[in-house]
C-alpha cells in the first residue's frame, strides 16, 4: 500500500475535479430539458453541444502551446473560476425570466472555451502527477468517473430539475464546483514539467511545433485521424439518439433514461475491467478492435431493434470496451509524446480528433430531420424500407443509425489496413 501513497495528490485530484465535472453534466443536462421544453426541436438542442465542441476546433491549436507557457495549477483554476461565473449568469437570468436559447449557446461556448484551454493543462498535470508505471491505472480510473458520470448525471439532474427546478441543479453545480477549487488551491501541488534550455518559441511557433511534432510521428497522427472519423460517426449517434427513442412505439423519456444508464454501466464496467487487466502485447491492435465491436454492433441493433432490451444490448455492446481503447490510446500518447511538447501535441490532438464532433451533431440532426424522417414517412408501409426500420416518427432515424453502422465499421476497416500496413510491421509495445 505504501507504493500507492505517491498516487495521493492525483487521487485527491481527480475525485474533486470528476465531483465538479458531475455538477457541470448536470446543468447541461438540464438546459438541455429546458430547451427542449421551449422549442421541440433536435437540431436547436444540438447546437449545444456544437457550441461546446467549436472552441476545439477553433482555438485549441494555441491552447496547448499557451498551457505549455503557463503554470498549470493557475490555468486550470482560473478556467474553473470563469466557466463558474458563466453558469452564475444563466442562473441571474433564469430567476429573472429573461432565459434565452441563445444565452445557453453562449454558455456553452464559453464553457466550451475554458475546457479547450483547461484540458491540456490537466493532461499535463495528471502526466506530472502520476508514476510511468500507473499510467493504465489511472487512465482506467478517469474511464471510471467518466461512465460512473454518465449514470448519475441525467438521474439527478431529473430529480433536482422536477422537483425542484433548474435552480437548484446549477446551485449543485456550483457547490461541486467550489469543493474541487478549493481543494486544488490549497491541497495539491502540481510540479513544473521539465523544460529544455532554450529560448521561448512565439505562440505561432509554439502551435506549429506540435504539428511538426506529429507529422514526424505517423503512429500518433494515424490514431488521432482514426478517432476523428470515429467521433464524426458517434457525434451524429448521439445527435439522432433521443430523436429514435423517445418516438419509437416502446420508447419514451423513460427508455431513453434506461438505455443512457445502461451505456453508462457498461462504460463503468469497462473500466473497473482496465484497471485490472496487465498491458497488452499490441495497444494499436486492441484499439482498432475494440473500434470494430462497437461500431459494429450497437448502430445496427439500434437501426432494427423493437424494444427496449435490444436496445440496452447494444449499448452494452457499443461501449463495454470503449474504456478499454480509450485506455490504451492514453497509455501511448503519454508514453511517446515528450512531456515538454505535451501541451502542444494534446492540443493539436483536439483540434484534429475533435473538429469533426459539432459536424457530426449537425448532420445528425439535420439528417435525422430533413432527409431520414421524409423519407421514411413517404415509402410504402408495406414495403422493404418499412420491414427493416418500421414506420411512423423514429424510423427516420433508424434508418439512420444502419448508414452509421456501415460507415463506422468501413472507417474501422480502412485505418486497420492503413495502421497494419504503416506500424504493426514492429507492434507498439508500451
């Protein structure tokens, strides 16, 4: 046990910042109810997550270079502080009746922004923090909070925000909130990440070092280019999601709660599993076909499923070993990328893994609204198109969910082939 004291500061860490993490899942959570309330539309509640994920793609090229520059303790407090001040805003309005959509989108960007600036210096921090050799470990723990998350999060939120109202949910928040400030400001010391002896690099420099960092190491470019086409796929799923669920004839708010707590139990599952399992002999390998099963199958029993089990079997399926891959992805890149360049690399890993997210929102609600569900409302009901994906509002969007079960599964086949043919002739072996 005395090995594990080292772990104490990132432990204390990461349980405060998972805790205000928790809190700030449940505000969006709400707004999102909120919104739906007053406007009905997919594509409207989406936006949300495209202005939270915009600042990636947008800024956060500089952001590691910025975060490489800066203390990291102060950059992630003074993130904190102003994501805080911005939730503190929306709820002045909501008291005072003046609420907008367009004040949450700008919540969210802003919220958006701080985390661009905040999550390379906490990658960082954690890298600082945490010995070479606990690095699965802990990357297994942040699986853990990350799943343990998304079952709490939409439970509590519907009861604080039916009970209660919206008031009180982002009171949680901010009490989360201040509990992990607190903690990081006077309980925690994060060292200094060591730094060569030469002069300090030009922002633009800074941020083109972490390209030129990349294009010189094919293996981390090959795999950040893999997840962003992943993340293009899983942005629109979570886009079309609510739009299949709650419109099925056995779906509903309810389904949707089980079907989003079950992705969650199988997330935590997975990754309790991490933690334990011993590093593997390939982690390129075990990324690529954890990929494969899971985009392989919960898309296409979401596409022709009827109920409420199927639907909680591939979720199950999709995300048990999500963890597993995201695991091993972290496991190489801290293992590979300098740690004076991590700041860098990280963040041009966002722009380039992330740009694709608020893409995929878009297109899944547009598709969903504007292509899948005319579609299916004009063919026959007793037709081929009827017998696979049903008939009446959602099976637009099952429809859906088999076009993104096919271009998931050829994504994974393609960037197996371009991953094989480029790096297994000598296996990674971390």
């Amino acid at each position: 046990m005395k090995k594990y004291k080292t772990l104490k500061p990132y432990l204390l860490l990461w349980s405060t910042q998972s805790l205000s993490s928790l809190g700030s899942a449940m505000t969006g959570y709400a707004l999102i109810l909120w919104l739906y309330r007053q406007s009905g539309s997919a594509l409207e509640t989406a936006l949300l997550s495209i202005c939270s994920y915009a600042p990636y793609v947008l800024v956060s090229i500089f952001a590691g270079a910025l975060s490489d520059r800066w203390n990291k303790k102060r950059t992630m407090l003074v993130c904190d502080l102003l994501a805080a001040m911005g939730t503190v805003v929306v709820l002045v309005l909501l008291k005072n009746g003046l609420l907008a959509p367009w004040h949450m989108y700008v919540l969210n960007a802003v919220n958006g922004l701080m985390n661009t600036v905040q999550q390379p210096a906490g990658d960082v921090a954690a890298t600082l923090l945490v010995p070479k050799e606990y690095y699965q470990k802990t990357s297994g723990l942040r699986s853990f909070s990350s799943s343990l998350n998304t079952i709490l999060h939409p439970v509590i939120a519907s009861a604080l925000f039916g009970f209660f109202g919206m008031e009180m949910v982002i009171a949680v928040d901010l009490g989360t909130f201040a509990l992990a400030f607190i903690t990081l400001l006077f309980f925690i010391r994060i060292p200094e990440a060591p730094s060569e002896d030469k002069p300090r690099e030009k922002l633009l420099q800074a941020a083109k070092s972490g390209l030129n960092w990349l294009r010189a190491n094919r293996l981390i470019l090959d795999l950040i280019l893999f997840l962003a086409f992943i993340n293009l796929v899983a942005s629109a799923y979570n886009a079309a999601l609510p739009a299949l669920l709650l419109s099925r004839e056995n779906g509903g708010e309810t389904v949707l709660g089980l079907v989003n707590a079950v992705t969650g139990a199988a997330s935590l599952a997975g990754g309790l599993v991490v933690t334990l399992l011993p590093a593997p002999k390939d982690r390129v390998r075990v990324i690529c076909g954890s990929l494969m099963v899971s985009m392989g199958t919960e898309n296409f029993l979401l596409a022709f499923g009827r109920g409420p089990w199927v639907w909680c079997v591939g979720a199950v399926l999709g995300w048990l070993l999500v963890p597993l891959m995201n695991a091993n992805m972290d496991v190489i890149f801290r293992s590979t990328i300098p740690v004076d360049m991590q700041g860098r690399v990280y963040s041009c890993r966002n722009t380039l893994q992330f740009f694709t997210i608020p893409l995929g929102y878009f297109l899944g609600g547009l598709l969903v609204d504007r292509v899948f569900e005319p579609l299916m409302a004009a063919v026959s009901p007793n037709g081929l198109l009827a017998f696979l994906f049903g008939s009446g509002k959602g099976s637009g969007a099952a429809a859906l969910f088999f076009v993104l079960g096919l271009a998931g599964v050829s994504i994974c086949l393609v960037f197996y082939g371009i991953l094989r043919r480029r790096h297994w002739a000598e296996p990674i072996q971390i």
